[in-house]
C-alpha cells in the first residue's frame, strides 16, 4: 500500500485510535486479513468469522510487526476502532486508489473472468507495474484487499468483479471506479440466485454504467458475440471497443484451430494491426479470453505484436483451472476443478475432446450449483454433450446431479460401462485407479463445493508412486 499514517487511516474510515503512542506512524506495508501475513509495517484487519475472530490474533500480528489494527474493539495493542470493518476496507480502498495515478481496469462476466484477468494482467505487465486480483479474490473484501496492494509505481490495476445479485457491481464500482470496464458474457453461473439471464445481465451492466463518459477517457469492452452483452453498449457514456467473431468487433481472431495437443492459434487483428497467437493454454474458449485481453491491451495502448507475444507466453496463473499435468506413465490429468458453470463444464469438455485425440477420454465431473430450476436441464445438456464429443467414459460423481449427468449420456445413447454414477470422490479414485492405462487422459470438473480437485490430487500422487493399470 501507499504509505499512510494511521492518523490518516482514522480520518479516512471514520475510527477511533486507541492504543496508539505516535498517531503519525505509517502504515507502509501491506493490508492482509490473515493473521499469517503479517509483517512489517503491516495493517491487519480483524474480522469476526464463523471459525475464528481476528480480534483474538491482535497481539500476535502487532509481534510479527504489523503496525495496528483495525477492528470493532480495542484489542490491548495499536487498533483503530470501527463501527463495520468490511465498510472501512473499503473506505480506505477508495481513499488510496483515488490517490494511485493507475489506469483501473475491471472486469465481469458469468465464465472465465478469472482466466482472462490472468491473460490481462500478464500481457499488461510487459508494458508497466500490473497489479491485479489473485485467484478469484472478487468480492466486497477481496477486491479492496487487492486495490490497497497498489504502490506508487503501479500503472495498471486489474480488478475482478464477481456479483451474487444486482448492487453488488455498482457497490464494488463505487469503491474502485475503474477506466476500462469489460464485460464478457452473460451465462448460467447463479442464475437460480439472480432468476434469469435479464437479471444477470441487468447486474453485469452496472459496470459500464460505472464507467467515465468517453470524454473522461472511459472505454467500455464488450462481448459482440453475446447479444445480451452487446446491448450493454446502450448503457454507457464511455467508448465501446467490441471483441469476437462477429463481423462488428473490432478486435477478433482469424483461422482458430487447436493444436494436436488442444491449445489455440489463430490470427489477432486489432485496430492497430494483426499478428499471430498460439497460446499455452487448452481449450478454444481462450480464444475469446484472449481477444478480451487484447481488446484491453489495444485500448491501453500496446501494438498487435506485442500482444501476440505476450498472449503466446501466458500461462496459467489461478490454481485448479484446466491445469494440465502429464504424469510419468502418461496418462495427463486436466484439474479444472475450481469451479463449474453450463458454459465452463461444455468448454472443458471441448478442450478434452480436443487434447485426447487417438487417446482414452475420461470426464470425472460432478454438480454444477445455483442453477435453479435449469438445473437438471442443464446437467442432462452436460451428459449428452460428452456423449456427442466422444468422450470415452463419463463418471458423474455425487448425489441428484451427477445422477442427472448420468441420465442425459444415457438418453443420448450412452449405454454399457462408457458412464458410471460413483457416490464421491473417493470412489471415483478407485475406480480411476483400476481402470487407468498409461496415455489417457482425465478431466475433473465441477463446482467448488464439491472439492474433486482431490479427485485429480489423487491421481498425481498415484502417478508420481508409478501405480497403474496396464491393460
């Protein structure tokens, strides 16, 4: 963070020093809310949780360096009181990013926000000091968190946006207001929390709404692939840059096609020029995260060849997303476990189809949460899908859901041992264990709460033991 005095600090979030000898001490390191992050020159922010009270770890912080506290108690060391500290994070988000002479960048969407925040963040690091979200840090406490990691020499700042209902995109707007808004789809993620894709989109759009006119220098980056996000150009006073396939976006991709080992090439044309791509990442669906991230690039002011460069050279940066790791005996596992939506389980299923080529498929996959009553609509639509591609077996993992994965393979002409319904994850490592042979490869997909990135941590250990199936 910027150095501020806790004098300052108090002013700013509306506390009460208690404790404190030297009002003008700063704060000049980071903000955290892990009592194990704590360091020098470190504010810590206690929270009260369900499993513990940051209040209770006040004096272990203080002794680890941290320079006080802010919570809603004094706590026996330097503290700042507060009546809410989720309210004052934010209020000292907002007071330091408006003192930041960094370009703020956000971004939503129903899938692969975190993908493309990673694909931004690196290719804008070629050009300046790139702060931005870490894994998927998104909401009221994790975005101001990031933003107070900003220092004086940060150019870029890369925010994630999540939203459970609408207010909560203005609510996060209000505290970080960015420059550059990008929305990339409106999809099924939550929609049995927010009761339709009109709710969904009317949320995702307080982000452009958000945003400066274009006079101010505000650019809004849209979706032209998406018609619920192309309407969201009438929302805003700012710029509209589109990206996509279809023939108004001013940032797309020309000749995609996977490699035979399922990453994406294609040809980048921006406004600014053309250049070719091949990612290191699998699975088509980066295309479109990648024009997103060139459309911010672009629009910040780097050439065609330089994002191409920088696109080529990205990695994977969030743990659990399509993570794809060849064990010695060859058979690669695909952990793409972290979360699960209908559009993010049919892209992984695409990109395995497209990595297995002359390969055993296997598609380890289980719920997909908050759909509402498109549930099992939308689970059924899974299960046929693997069948369409060719997967070679589908194991549907867990209660109802995965029984409703099962049936839409089944009902798509599925029949035999090419899918099973397994009760958990364990059972699944079994079976996968005495079924495996060396150069299949494993998909593991399913919402977060289903935690079957065991299922893939599993497999690796298996691996790295060298047990496995030769028939």
């Amino acid at each position: 963070m910027i150095a501020l005095s806790l004098a300052e600090i108090a002013e700013v979030v509306g506390g009460q020093t208690h404790d404190i000898p030297d009002p003008s001490v700063q704060v000049t390191g980071p903000v955290v809310r892990d009592s194990r992050e704590a360091g020098p020159g470190s504010l810590f922010v206690a929270f009260a949780g369900e499993r513990a009270d940051g209040h209770d770890f006040a004096t272990a912080v203080v002794e680890a360096g941290a320079v006080a506290v802010l919570g809603t108690r004094p706590v026996g060391v330097p503290a700042i009181v507060v009546d809410d500290v989720q309210s004052a994070l934010g209020a000292l988000a907002r007071h330091v990013v408006r003192r930041l002479g960094a370009t703020l960048v956000a971004l939503t969407g129903s899938a692969g926000k975190t993908s493309t925040k990673d694909l931004i963040a690196q290719v804008l690091q070629r050009k300046a000091p790139t702060v931005f979200t870490p894994g998927s840090l998104n909401n009221e406490i994790g975005l101001p968190l990031t933003a107070l990691s900003a220092t004086e020499e940060t150019k870029f700042l890369v925010l994630e946006m999540g939203a459970r209902g609408i207010g909560h995109i203005r609510y996060l707007t209000g505290l970080t207001p960015p420059k550059v808004g990008l929305v990339l789809n409106v999809g099924s993620a939550h929609i049995g929390e927010f009761g339709g894709r009109e709710q969904i989109a009317q949320a995702k759009g307080e982000l452009v709404e958000a945003l400066p006119s274009e006079a101010d220098g505000g650019t809004a980056i849209l979706n032209a692939d998406d018609p619920y996000v192309r309407a969201m150009a009438s929302r805003t006073k700012a710029k509209v840059l589109f990206f996509g396939e279809s023939g108004e976006a001013d940032v797309s991709a020309e000749n995609v096609r996977l490699t035979d080992t399922g990453q994406p090439s294609f040809r980048l044309h921006t406004p600014s020029g053309a250049s070719d791509v091949t990612m290191r990442l699998y699975g088509e669906h980066h295309v479109s995260n990648a024009l997103a991230a060139a459309a911010v690039a672009h629009e910040l002011g780097m050439s065609a060849d330089e994002i191409a460069v920088a696109l080529s050279e990205a990695g994977s940066l969030s743990r659990w997303r399509m993570e794809v790791t060849e064990r010695p005996d060859g058979v690669t596992v695909v952990n793409d476990a972290y979360n699960a939506n209908p559009e993010s389980m049919k892209a992984a299923l695409r990109a395995l189809a497209a990595m297995g080529k002359g390969r055993r498929t296997w598609a380890v996959l289980g719920k997909m949460a908050e759909l509402g009553d498109e549930a099992l609509a939308e689970h059924d639509a899974v299960g046929r899908l693997a069948v369409r591609l060719n997967v070679s077996k589908l194991v549907a993992v867990g209660g109802r859901e995965a029984a409703w994965l099962q049936l839409g393979a089944y009902n798509e002409g599925s029949w035999g041992e090419e899918s099973v319904h397994v009760s958990d994850a364990q059972a699944a490592v079994d079976l996968l264990r005495s079924e495996l042979r060396p150069g299949d490869v494993v998909l593991v997909k399913a919402s977060r709460s289903v935690g079957l990135e065991s299922v893939a941590q599993a497999l690796l250990e298996t691996g790295a033991e060298g047990e496995v199936s030769a028939r």
